[in-house]
C-alpha cells in the first residue's frame, strides 16, 4: 500500500477532489505551504474556494475527468466523493493513487513531534480552538485544523512551522484512525454515526483503537466525568491524564462561578492551583472544554500563564453559541448542535442567561440519527418555550427511513413544522420579540434563516 508521506515534499503535484469543504481546505492550504503544487475541484463556489483562488490555486467547479492533469501525482479526495466520481476514475486508470483526506492528515500529523488530537462525540471544535488559543499564546506556532472557523485565524486552520499540530480529529467511519497522535484527547462518547457504528459497543471500540494509536511516551486525555471514556479506556497500557468536575480527577475546576455569559474558575493540577481562568463563553460544558484543553497543553509542558491567558482570549468558534445579531429585539445565535447531548448542553447553558423565552428553530442532520436517536431528541425538543422545525438536512443520505422533521413536531406539544426556510422566516417575523432568545441549530444549512433575519432588520 502506498504512504502518502512519500509526496509530503517540495515539488510533488496533487489534485484535490471536493478542496471547498472546512478539512479539504485546510489540507489544501498546508500543503501548499509544504511547497506542493496544488490543484482542485468542487461542485458550487463558496468562500473556501474563492479564499484558495486568491491564493493562486486552481479550482474548477464540477467533477469532470479533465480536471485531473497530466503531471498530477497524487489525488486526495474528501469523504463525499464516490469511486464512480469521473476524477477518481480518471486517476485510477492512469494509476495516480487515490487517498482518503484523513490519509492524507494523518500522514502530515507524523512529520511534528507534538500531535494534539481532540476526539469525542460533543466539543471538539471548541476544545481544538481553546487549544489553539493557548498554543498561540505560549507562541508555539502550531499547525492547526479546525472543523469551523475560528476568528483568531480567520480560518479553520493554520500553517505554522512550530513542532506542534493541534487537529479535530472525527470517529466517523473511524477517520482518526488515520492519525498518529502523541497526545490523543477523549471529550466524551455517546452512541453517534449509527449509520456507520453498530452500536454504542462499536462506538466506543472506535475510542479505544484511537487511544491505543498513542507511542509509549504519548498521553491519553480522558473526561473523568462520562462513565463511557473511562469504561472504554480501562486498562489500557498508555499514560492516561483525566480531567473533570471533581477533585478525584487530575485536572479539575473549583470556585466556579458564572456571570453572565462569561465563567471564572480556578483550575488546578495534581490537586495543587495550577492558575485562574476567566472564560469569556456561557455554559458549564465549556468550563469542562475548557478543562480538557488544559489538561492537552500541559502534556507538552505549557505554562500556567499561558493558559489563562490564552483561554481569556477565546471568544467562541464560528458556529458555536455564536451571535448573529438582533431581529424585532430579540437576540439571534447560531450553533451546530444537531446530537440530544449537544442540545442539552446548549438548552442547559441558555437557562442560565435570563430570557424571557427560548425560541429554538431546529434542523435534524440525516434521517439515520434522527430515526435513531429519536426519544432522545424529543426530551431536548420538549424544553424551549418555542420549537419550529426544519426538514431534516440529509447531508450525504437517502431518506430511506421514510422519517421527517414532521414526524417530531407531532410529538411535541405546541411544535411547528415549516418544510422550507421561506416559512421558517415567516413565522419567526411574528414570533420574535424583545426578551427572546432566538436559536438556529443543527449541522446543516439553518443558519442561513437567522442571518437572513438579522439582514433585513431595518
């Protein structure tokens, strides 16, 4: 089988397949500052791409075999991209190697001797960006990959020339597998992807194999809290750091207190102070990322300074509790829950900041979850004092369940179901007043409805 670290050098020429999406993106960026000549393809114009066309890369827009030229030597294609995609085809038949994006990170992740990779069902994209933070702060000059945009970098990623790669790293059809962690964090593990995964069982078996991909010097960063990771890891032969809510965890909060949408704390280690945070984002849930991240950091010999310094300047990761704006008074947020344990973080945190009401306007993501997670969400969707539903945003499925959006709202007292964004708005107009919070949540394109709110606000 061939390694992809055999064109991870000056010189050598790929082809991107799908480069607009957040991880393609950011491969395509620091493989360019590699020194490799990078082409791509994609289906829509969209930010990514006219961001990497200032760059100087060539993209073209739809997947045709032509796309693939002759002096291309390698071809990295994202997950959406099936073998009959004609530029797969195309390379196959000139025997140009096809990899796998995760490959391709996980090969790049091998070059630096700190990997820092944040794994778990909820929290991922914010924890890597509290380590990003904080990794700036200590001027690591890391290589980073996020699964959103970060406003520090006004990007999801960062070509940094420092020993250190800080990555998002997913279970889903086990792409962290791929990877060589020195340091592999575990937020959390529910039962997630059940269009992949078998079960919770099959989930966690996932976990393990990802913390086993540690070398002996390595450190496994484990949530003390959720009985899952720590079943998942028990007696694993790797040095193994926990983090939690309690003293019995070796690094753990105490004096916490929330003001507003902001937390300060008191973090401490090996049950000595380790050094004072304030966070500048709601919700106990991120006092706990916010706990995992310093647990990460000092594995690679971070300060406490550093620390709070850095995670005082986090402000929130592109949709993650992030703040749209303002429609008919009341105040617009965005954020990419689309798990019943991600709603509940998030429903929780919003109980603490004093509206009036709670307007939740709720996208599902795939008909698999949520067929397969369905009483679960009916808890979380029972909770605001308004729910409206979007459809379910298929992403990369088929609706062979026969499942919809509607067949919640039914469930639901008082739920509205609206099949497209134009009643979604519509009905938001009459609903939204002074005193409310406004909530668009899920994985897939909803965000678009609030931002079409607040635009034509006067």
């Amino acid at each position: 089988m061939i390694d992809f670290s055999n064109y991870l050098s000056p010189g050598r020429k790929g082809h991107l397949v799908g480069i607009g999406g957040v991880s393609m993106s950011s491969l395509a960026e620091v493989l360019v500052g590699m020194g490799i000549t990078v082409t791509g393809s994609d289906v829509n114009e969209g930010s990514n791409v006219r961001s990497l066309r200032a760059k100087g890369i060539p993209i073209a827009i739809g997947h045709k075999a032509e796309n693939v030229a002759q002096d291309v030597e390698f071809l990295v294609r994202t997950a959406a991209a099936h073998d009959d995609n004609p530029e797969i085809v195309s390379a196959r038949e000139r025997g140009i190697p096809v990899f796998e994006r995760t490959e391709a990170w996980g090969a790049i992740s091998r070059d630096y001797s700190n990997a820092l990779c944040i794994s778990g069902t909820h929290g991922k994209t914010t924890t890597t960006s509290m380590c990003t933070h904080i990794l700036m702060a200590a001027d690591r000059d890391p290589t980073v990959m996020i699964g959103g945009t970060l406003p520090l970098l006004k990007a999801g990623h960062r070509v940094g020339h420092g020993n250190t790669i800080v990555m998002e790293a997913c279970e889903y059809y086990n792409s962290f597998l791929s990877f060589h962690p020195t340091v592999a964090v575990i937020l959390n593990i529910e039962a997630d992807h059940l269009d992949f995964f078998k079960d919770l069982e099959d989930v966690e078996a996932s976990f393990r194999a990802f913390a086993e991909r540690i070398p002996p010097h390595g450190t496994v960063v484990a949530n003390l809290d959720d009985a899952n990771t720590m079943r998942t890891l028990a007696g694993i032969d790797r040095k193994v750091i926990t983090f939690g809510l309690t003293p019995e965890a070796d690094v753990y909060a105490e004096n916490v207190r929330f003001i507003g949408a902001s937390s300060s704390f008191d973090i401490y280690y090996k049950g000595r102070l380790f050094t004072d945070v304030t966070l500048n984002v709601p919700g106990l849930h991120n006092v706990k990322n916010a706990l995992a991240a310093t647990a990460a950091v000092i594995c690679l010999g971070v300060r406490p300074n550093q620390v709070k310094y850095g995670l005082a300047g986090f402000n929130g990761a592109g949709r993650r509790f992030e703040f749209k704006g303002k429609f008919n008074g009341a105040d617009v947020y965005d954020d990419y829950a689309h798990h019943p344990g991600e709603l509940k973080a998030l429903l929780d945190t919003v109980e603490t900041l004093n509206y009036q009401r709670t307007v939740l306007v709720f996208q599902p993501h795939t008909y698999s979850r949520t067929a397969a997670l369905f009483d679960d969400f009916l808890v979380q969707l029972g909770r605001p004092d308004v729910l409206l539903l979007a459809e379910i945003f298929a992403a990369r499925e088929q609706n062979t369940i026969g499942i919809s959006s509607a067949s919640l709202a039914e469930r639901v007292d008082g739920a509205l179901f609206c099949p497209d964004f134009e009643q979604l708005e519509e009905a938001l107009r009459h609903i939204a007043r002074p005193g409310d919070i406004v909530l668009t949540v899920g994985a897939g394109d909803v965000y678009r409805v609030g931002e079409d709110l607040v635009a034509s606000q006067p």
